[in-house]
C-alpha cells in the first residue's frame, strides 16, 4: 500500500510515520504539511536522521487521490472537513485523527469547537473509528472518524456495562488524567516546563470538547441521551491517559463476576488487557504500545462500580488505533504492525 500522511510535523503524524515505515503492507510512506513544502523530515525531526529519507510535501490533493491508498489526516481541527472532499470519490481512503468528522448530531461540532461543522453527507459517511466496537462498519468504510484519546480509554471501559444495560442512567463520571503531548507540538504557556512541572492541574471543566462525543457514543449503544461527568486534568509527564470511572448498578455484582464479564467481552480483542482481581494498571504499563489496560472493582457498600482504564494517548489514543482502523480496512489482521511490546520503565 502507499500512504500518506497529512500533518506529519505534530506528535500524532510522526507517530503514524514510525509505525506505518515499519508496516509490513506499506510500500511508500508520504508525509505532508499545510505550512512546509521540500523540506527534508529530518530538519523536523533529527531523531529520523539515516532512518528517514522522506521530504516534506505541501498538500496536492489530485496527486494524492492518484498515489495513496489511505491518507492520514494529522491535523488540528477545522482542516480535515474542508480536505476530506477533495480526497474522496478516488480509491484513497481517509482516516481523519482530527474532531471534525466525529459529530454527528447538527450544532454539537460549532458548539464544542467553535468552528462550522463538516456537511452533512460528510459526517454521514464518516464511520466511527472504535476500533474493537465497530469493525464490521469499519471494514465496509471509505472515511473513518478516529476517536479522541479521552473517548477511547473512556469508551473502551464503558462499553460492556453499557451495552448490557447494567448500569443506573445519568451515572457516569469520568476522572482522567493526561500526558502533556495530549495539548499537542504547539508551544503554550500551560504546557511548558515552569508551568507543567511538579503540577497538577484541571482543565476545561464542564467545557472539554470530548463530552459530546462520549455520550454520543454511550447513547448509540443504551439507545438512552445519557449525560456525564467529565474532569480532565494535565499530568507532569509526556504521554499516558488513565481514565478512572465510576457508574452505579441496577443489578447486583461482584468483583469476580465483572471480571470474568470484561474478560469474555474483550477475550478476541488483542490489544484489550483485562486486569486480575487487586491489580490495577498504570499509565506505564502500556506506554509506547497499542494496548489498553482495563481494571474493574466493585464497591459492595455502595454497589458503585470503579473502572479504570490506561492508553497511550498518542498511540492507542491517535496513531496506534489509526492504523488498526487501516488494518481492518483493508482486510488486514488487526495487529499488523501493531505488536510492539510496551516500552519499561
């Protein structure tokens, strides 16, 4: 396959470009940008030097429709909706890492971003890209909607509760915390080192633009307009989301039983780990891989359900799960490219 990948000088597209080089079914790895044009990767990244030989393309979108079999698009919301129609309707397909396609109810996108939305047979044929929750859509797409790093490591724990129907409505909250490159490559005063070090801090409280897509999602599967409680906060460290969550439920549980509930949802998911009895995972645990890590604990003395979930934010949460989506795409095993081994310590 040859591949592009538009965005390339951010967190997420040279996370893209180091997996998809080593992709055993990409032949040619392209990598573009809105504000650079002949400029060699490496005087972006001088990690790549004797390893990349690529250049840096300014965005041609009939060249790419003629090259790519798939085009990534890496970039800041507002970009990919106005380029996503130039790519369409040619064989490339398109995996938008961006907000821009996952939105579908009219308002929700302007609300949240403050941007005007994509059309409406855009975000139509965009499908949702969770990729362990909706492969069969996924396989059968030509524009997939990657999810956000929050909602994956949220959704992920969620859903098997959710999807049974075993959980009280309007119950869900959401504690989560992440790395700083989450608030990407651009330089900003929250994320540098005197304001970020030895910090802990919340951030967009009530406001966080990854509220509408969670419960849109929660209510795709409960059929119910299910309303969370999300905090959002900024770690000290470069990557890592743990997203700690807690519902309330209509039935009686016990540890044992979620467990084994979790392990038999997740057992054909090979990048869903699901945690023994008193083990909890940690942001480490899965850095640098494509995995998510699930716990789940019962409080019998509330009967309220603790669920927490760890990802990379730039692999499981961006990159990682973009070419999963790929993979599924194009008939693919799901892992191709995917089995490398979480990085310790």
């Amino acid at each position: 396959m040859n591949v592009g990948v538009v965005g390339a000088t951010g967190y997420s597209g040279v996370e893209l470009y180091r997996l998809l080089a080593n992709h055993p079914e990409v032949e040619m790895c392209n990598v573009y940008s809105s504000s650079l044009d002949k400029v060699a990767y490496t005087e972006i990244f001088p990690h790549l030097q004797e390893i990349s030989g690529e250049q840096i393309n300014a965005i041609n979108a009939e060249e790419m429709k003629k090259e790519l079999d798939v085009v990534f698009l890496a970039t800041p919301s507002g970009i990919s909706k106005e380029l996503v129609p130039e790519l369409t309707g040619s064989k490339a397909k398109v995996i938008d890492l961006s907000g821009d396609l996952r939105l579908k109810t009219p308002g929700e996108y302007e609300k949240w971003y403050g941007k005007n939305p994509a059309s409406a047979a855009l975000l139509d044929n965009a499908v949702y890209g969770l990729s362990e929750w909706n492969q069969q859509a996924i396989k059968k797409a030509d524009v997939v909607a990657n999810p956000g790093c929050y909602p994956t490591a949220s959704l992920l724990g969620l859903a098997p509760l959710v999807n049974s129907e075993e959980i009280k409505s309007q119950s869900v909250i959401i504690d989560a915390k992440s790395g700083l490159s989450g608030a990407g490559k651009k330089a900003s005063l929250t994320s540098s080192f005197a304001e970020s070090q030895e910090n802990f801090r919340i951030y967009k409280v009530h406001q966080h633009q990854h509220i509408p897509e969670i419960e849109q999602q929660l209510q795709w599967w409960s059929g119910k307009k299910e309303k969370i409680t999300f905090s959002t906060h900024l770690v000290p460290m470069t990557r890592g989301i743990m997203a700690t969550m807690y519902v309330e439920l209509l039935k009686d549980w016990n540890t044992e039983s979620l467990q084994d509930y979790y392990q038999s949802i997740y057992e054909s998911s090979p990048f869903v780990r699901v945690r023994k009895k008193g083990s909890f995972p940690s942001t480490r645990d899965v850095y640098g891989s494509n995995y998510c890590d699930i716990a789940v604990e019962l409080d019998e003395r509330t009967n309220r359900v603790t669920i927490v979930s760890v990802i990379d934010n730039l692999l499981k949460g961006a990159a990682g799960q973009a070419v999963q989506n790929m993979n599924l795409m194009f008939g693919l095993e799901e892992t191709t490219g995917l089995t490398q081994f979480p990085i310790y310590p």
